[in-house]
C-alpha cells in the first residue's frame, strides 16, 4: 500500500481496510526568523536518484515570516550534493547582485571530504565567484 489518497479511497470503496504504514521516523523542523534588520534565505537542492534531475531553489524571508523574494534553478542530470551547492552559490550571487556586505552561511549537511580538499581545483565544474565583502 503507497498510502496515497486515491489508494486509500479505492480500498474503502471495495470494502478494504487499508492500514497505512508507520513514518520511519518524524524529526521535527522549525524556522526561526532572523534578527529584524537582517534577511534569512532557506535553501534546498536535491536529485532525483543519486544521479539524476536535479533542481534547486530558495526563498528569502524577513524577521516577521514575509517572503521577500524567491528562486529556483533547473540543473539537468547531476547529483543532489552538486545542486546543494549549486543552490547556495545562488544565493551568494544574488547577494552580490543586490550590494549585500555582509552574508552568513549555516551549512546543515556535512560537505563530502572531496569536496573540502578539492574544491579550488574546480572538480564539479561549478562556476566560480569571487566577491570582496
């Protein structure tokens, strides 16, 4: 049973019961707004499949909740940790663009050591930014 609606519906039609399966685990997640004169942006990249479509995107919200503006990106064929990336140096470039002076990054996964070794040489083919802050 996928635990879909139009599952769910189909079987109370023919008389089934469906019982949905338990959530493997549930971790809570809460926002927190940032300081009032500061703007916080929640990012997300992901692939579909290890490797496969991926996409990233953000959203920038003030200290009261209000989005203040948005952006998604469609990458092609990659892998997720690539559109993670590629989703923050978004937001980098957009700061940039903006006349930001000050940016703060949380980074919530922990980056692949490949990546913390290599990342000057270019491995991923990812553009390069260079800003003075």
């Amino acid at each position: 049973m996928s635990d879909s609606v139009s599952d769910l519906i189909t079987l109370k039609s023919l008389g089934i019961v469906g019982i949905p399966r338990k959530a493997p685990s549930i971790i809570p997640i809460c926002w927190y707004p940032p300081s009032p004169s500061w703007i916080k942006l929640n990012t997300d990249g992901l692939a579909k499949g290890s490797l496969g479509l991926a996409a990233a995107g953000g959203v920038f919200r003030n200290c009261r909740g209000f989005v203040k503006g948005w952006f998604y990106v469609n990458i092609g064929i990659e892998y997720d940790f690539y559109a993670e990336l590629l989703a923050a140096i978004n937001v980098a470039d957009r700061c940039a663009n903006f006349g930001l002076q000050h940016m703060g990054f949380n980074w919530w996964s922990a980056a692949p050591t490949e990546l913390n070794v290599n990342l000057c040489q270019d491995m991923y083919s990812l553009p390069s930014y260079w800003f003075k802050l």
